[in-house]
C-alpha cells in the first residue's frame, strides 16, 4: 500500500472543558488529521502531589482521539518540573550566565545535569510508560519539548558546576594538558587545579577564554544528551514497539544535534516560518522581513528542514509543531497570508517531512501564550489556517521514497564551528547562520536541492559538490575528510574555514595551517565592515573588470600553490586574492551573495550540475521523482510559461 504524508495536530485536552474533548476530535477526524500529540506539559495534572497520579483524564482523553481513529504521540512532560518538585529540590532550577537562579513559572527550569532531576524525571517516564506502553492508540514518544530551547542549554551553576571540572579531568587528564589547550597562559588564568575552574559565567571585563566557553558548550550538550539518553533508553525498555523522536528547534545552537539524534527512531522540528524570519534572522534587511512577514523567507524555512533531514543521514522527519496562524513570540507576529500554510506542509514534505502536526489545535485562553493562535479559535470558531488545512489532499505527497537520494550537493555543518564562530563574531552583526544561510540560499535560487551533513560523518560519496560554508573548525576529522575525497569533488570553504582547531585556539604553525596545508593558501588579513562600508571584489574578464561589492567580511590570502580568481580591489587589501582555487579547491574569502552565487554556478557548471536563475521568492524542489515549484510572493509570477499564483505551489512533474 502506498503511503503518504500524515496530517495531524498539537492537542492539550488539560487546558480544554471536558464537554468539548469528543467534538474537537470529530473535528480532527473530519479535517483529515491522523494524529495528535498531546501532555509534554502535563506533570502537574498527573502527579498533582509527589506519588499521587491521576491518569483518569489521560486515559479518557486517549480513548476519545482513538474511537476516532486518530493516533497518539505522547509528550514525555519532563520539561515542565511542579512547583512540589521545587518547593522540595530547589536546587535543581538553572542558574543564568550572572549567577542568578532561575525561578519556576514558566517552563524548561531544570539543570539538565542534576542527578536528582534525572531521579524524579527518570519516576514520572516510567510511571506514563508503565500506562500507557500497550494502549493501542498510542503510537509513538516525544522525549521531553525543545530541549535546551529558549536558553535553557546551559546552566552556569549548581549541579552543572559541580560536574565540569571532573568532566575537564576525564578529557584532558593533566591540569596541564588543560592549560596548554586552553592557552591559559594569556592574561595569567593558569589553573594549578581542576577544582578552580567554574563555568564560564561573567568575568569581570566581559568575555571568558573562548577555549573555555567551547568546552563548556561541548559540557552542557553532553549533559543535556545524557538527560535524553535517560529517557530514550526507559522507553525502549518499556515500549520498544513504539517510535521515539524529539522535537528540535529552529536554527538550534544550544546542542550538537547530531548526538542528541543518534538514538532517536526520527527527528522532528517545531517550523514557525514568520517569527523564524522576525526572531531569528537578524541578518536580513527591512525590505526582506515585509515581503515575507505573512509567508516567512522559502530558504530559512527550507534550511531547517534540510538541516533536520541530515541529522539522521537523509531519512524522512516529522514537523512536530506547524505554525498554522499567527505565533506570539516574535517582535511582531503578523497573520500568516491566505494559502501559507498549505504552501509550508507542501515545501515540508517536499523537503522529507513524512508528517506535519499543527500547533495547535484550539487557541489558549490562559497564560503565557493567549496572543497565539490555533486551528479554533479561543471561542471554538474555526480560525484561518482550518480551511488551509482543509484544503489539502495527503494523498498527493507520496512517501514512497525519502528526498534525499538525488542530491549532489552537499553542505557540511558543525555546531564546535557555530559555537567557535558565535564566541567570537568579530562583527556585531554577523554570525554562524548567517554566513551558512548566505551559501544556502545562493544554491537554492539556483533552483540546487542540497543535504545537510555532519562534518563528522558523512559519506562524500554521492556528491559533485561539497560547501562548508562556516567550518570555522578543522578537527582531525575534517583533515581526513579533505585529504580522502575524490579529486573530481570540488569543494567550496566560505571565510574562516579552519581558522581554529579542536581547542579553539589559531593552529601554532602559521595562522591558517588547516586550509593551509590543504590548498596551499595562507591567510593574510581578515576585515570587519561596518554598515556603510563596502570592499569591491574584481575579476578581470576579457580584458573587462567585473566588480562585486562585499560586505560584513573579508578576508585576503597569499597563495602557495594554485591559482588567485578574483582580488580586492581599493582598501588596505588592494590587489590581494579574495577568492583562491587550487585545483578541487575553492576559497572564498569576501561575503557577496552574486559573488558567491557566481563561483557556484561556474563549479556546477564544470560538473555538469543543470542550474537555472529561479525569480526572487520561487523555488524548486524535487521529492519522490515529484518536482514543485513555490511561490512564495503575495503577487502572481510569470516563470517559464506558466503563471504562478500567489502564495501557492504546483507539482511540475
Ligand atoms: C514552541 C513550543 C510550544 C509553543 C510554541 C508557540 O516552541 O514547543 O510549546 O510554545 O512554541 O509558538
């Protein structure tokens, strides 16, 4: 039987008048849903004091979603610890990079590394697993909700304190190996013993040792992957017949995501296209945020969920939570346009998601998220994003085979790199995402479906071109990754590639040895440009100069070996090479999308990888031996014989 893309939503029966629980899922049925998720932030209503459980309403509001047929994820509701627990533990609430504790009344208010909440989480899993593991409309886990998200990934005290310096102990063994990797040397912060070292909280002129902020992030991701494990292993126990996964967020950085995926059965993340646009990215431009505020940017969207896809080497996802109306969180949260949310379960599934759940169900009349919208209304009437919803035929986005297969590039990723790059930016308004989604988007305007991968693992195999657009850390890992590749793959390295090592610190041997000694290139001067200050970039050509202005960054080098493609031209890098090639290999040292969007054309090109000039706003993607086209312009677009009508999507093939 052919499968295909499953449609569901986010459900809180606890926050909803019993009287309405069977009519909400009549709803769900008739709306063509197949699966809720529901209680990740259920604790205090199932254990209302230690050891008294109440599953009478879990039970029912289980068996009203199953007489409709509809299947059940349950959150486990671990990231919502009772005000008992803290009462009677407050030492276990997270303490902030000042040294302030944390206190309850939100959410995610717990130090991931404390035993003693391992202890009461580890109680409350076992205790839903022990109910719930062979109810029939139970299909599948969520581990907690958004791990680490809102700020929650580090916790500068208590018991994450306490544990850092043993875990220091066990990786460099000798104080001094510690020292030397940290080059604590600067400024005098030679530690004579582990028990000196705290985390990295606010030192007294500002920013800690970036070595030392690396490995506390390395730290606190192993912790809060630990935190995970715990669960991930008692739901195997109890109910192996079941799927776990985990819903991630967007542009995650708290975590290495690729060790918190390992044991999950399938990833899953929370797409919020306009805030994602309006929150997160703080890179794009005014003109960019309006004509995206109602659909969000095709390409911060699509980057997610490729970057979700590769986190378990190309296998489908789940979009666990959909925006499907207007969120709360961002600076502004306009009404997504008419048709948006068909358009974003359509670009889901195109780029692997094997099912779109909404979040959610029936907007909240209470508390922190009462501006948010849902499926219904708060009084029940069905809100914009339903007849999107409605609209939608499941049946035509086939599963039966994942996206990823075709692709023939690939895009390496690294969260050491995110954190090394983040800890020192150099500039106020440039980041790891940034420079990652500068390289992204330039291949997805040329109509280029990319994957995602580890720097760590990936097979290389399948691909023509490989990008690292920030790997700013070359590990002995990305060495040997380099050094073992074809010679007919070429490689693409944006600015600041290999500008550290696995401590974090310049290599010793000249200032840039990783891509040194791989493409024969020596950094010479890096350039930090202010708003208003731009570099031109030139490439003689046919006895004519093409110009590209760049912007934020730029860096020069001297060439050892290979050949110098484009040089600044004016400022104090005059005449210096701004993009270097040596064979396989590519070296772009300014920041400009035409620039960049030239270089990967001319790479494609040479290995016979088709590319095409897409309009602004429409892209393509290809799933299935399915090809779409979206349009994610407010207005109609011309494009290649065929009207595109606004805000919409249509299958090409
Ligand atoms: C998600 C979160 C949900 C809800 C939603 C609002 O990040 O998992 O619980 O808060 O945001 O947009």
């Amino acid at each position: 039987m052919s499968r295909h893309l499953q449609l569901g939503v986010c459900d809180y029966p606890e926050h909803t008048p019993e009287s309405n629980w069977q009519s909400h899922a009549e709803q769900q049925k008739a709306l063509g849903l197949s699966v809720v998720r529901i209680a990740e932030f259920s604790w205090a209503k199932i254990e209302p004091q230690e050891g008294e459980y109440h599953w009478e309403w879990l039970d029912k509001a289980i068996t009203v979603y199953a007489n409709q047929g509809l299947s059940v994820v349950l959150g486990t509701p671990t990231a919502t610890p009772p005000a008992w627990l803290i009462e009677k533990h407050p030492e276990i609430l997270p303490v902030d990079q000042n040294g302030i504790v944390k206190q309850f009344g939100s959410r995610r208010h717990y130090d991931h590394a404390s035993d003693i909440y391992k202890e009461y989480a580890t109680l409350i899993v076992i205790k839903m697993l022990e109910r719930y593991a062979q109810n029939k409309a139970v299909v599948g886990w969520q581990t907690d909700n958004e791990l680490a998200h809102e700020g929650t990934g580090q916790s500068f005290g208590g018991a994450s304190a306490e544990k850092f310096p043993d875990w220091l102990k066990k990786k460099y063994g000798a104080i001094e190996a510690l020292n030397e990797a940290w080059g604590t040397i600067f400024w005098s912060q030679t530690y004579n013993d582990w028990h000196q070292i705290k985390p990295p909280t606010q030192v007294a002129t500002g920013q800690a040792n970036p070595s030392h902020l690396l490995d506390y992030r390395r730290f606190c991701s192993d912790m809060v992957a630990q935190f995970q494990d715990s669960q991930i292993q008692l739901i195997r126990q109890h109910a192996p017949h079941h799927f776990i996964t985990h819903n991630f967020v967007i542009l995650s950085e708290e975590t290495d995501l690729y060790r918190l995926a390992e044991d999950l059965d399938f990833v899953a993340w929370d797409s919020y296209p306009i805030g994602m646009l309006e929150f997160f990215a703080t890179w794009e431009s005014e003109e960019t945020k309006t004509a995206y505020a109602r659909t969000g940017h095709p390409d911060l969207i699509s980057l997610n969920h490729d970057i979700y896809r590769g986190l378990k080497n190309g296998e489908d996802f789940w979009v666990m939570e959909q925006q499907c109306g207007h969120a709360n969180w961002a600076q502004y949260n306009p009404l997504p346009a008419d048709n948006a949310v068909s358009l974003w379960t359509a670009q889901a599934w195109a780029h692997g998601a094997s099912a779109v759940v909404y979040f959610r169900w029936r907007a909240a009349h209470m508390a922190q998220e009462i501006m948010h919208s849902g499926l219904l209304r708060q009084d029940g009437t069905q809100d914009r994003g339903y007849s999107d919803v409605a609209s939608l035929e499941p049946s035509t986005f086939s599963l039966d085979s994942s996206m990823s297969s075709g692709c023939e590039v690939v895009l390496l990723h690294d969260y050491q790199s995110l954190w090394a790059y983040n800890h020192q930016p150099h500039h106020q308004d440039l980041n790891y995402w940034r420079q990652f989604t500068m390289f992204y988007s330039a291949l997805r305007a040329l109509g280029i479906d990319v994957d995602i991968s580890s720097s760590k693992n990936v097979d290389l195999s399948q691909y023509k071109l490989v990008v690292a657009p920030a790997l700013t850390i070359f590990d002995d890992s990305v060495h040997e990754l380099i050094r073992n590749t074809d010679p007919d793959t070429q490689w693409i390295f944006g600015p600041r590639c290999g500008f550290k090592d696995a401590t974090g610190k310049v290599p010793q041997k000249g200032q840039f040895q990783g891509v040194q000694d791989i493409l024969g290139v020596r950094q010479l001067n890096f350039d930090s440009l202010r708003p208003g200050l731009t570099q031109d970039v030139t490439i003689s050509e046919g006895g004519l100069n093409k110009v590209f202005e760049a912007q934020v960054w730029c860096e020069s080098y001297e060439l050892e070996e290979g050949q110098t493609e484009y040089v600044y031209s004016g400022g104090p890098q005059d005449g210096k090479t701004a993009v270097a090639r040596n064979n396989n290999m590519t070296m772009i040292g300014a920041l400009s999308k035409p620039l960049t969007t030239e270089i990967m054309t001319s790479r494609l090109t040479e290995l016979g990888v088709e590319t095409e000039i897409l309009p602004e706003g429409v892209r393509l993607s290809q799933r299935s031996g399915s090809k779409l086209v979206f349009n994610f312009n407010q207005q109609e677009i011309q494009w290649k014989g065929k009207l595109l009508s606004p805000v919409s999507y249509q299958f090409l093939s």
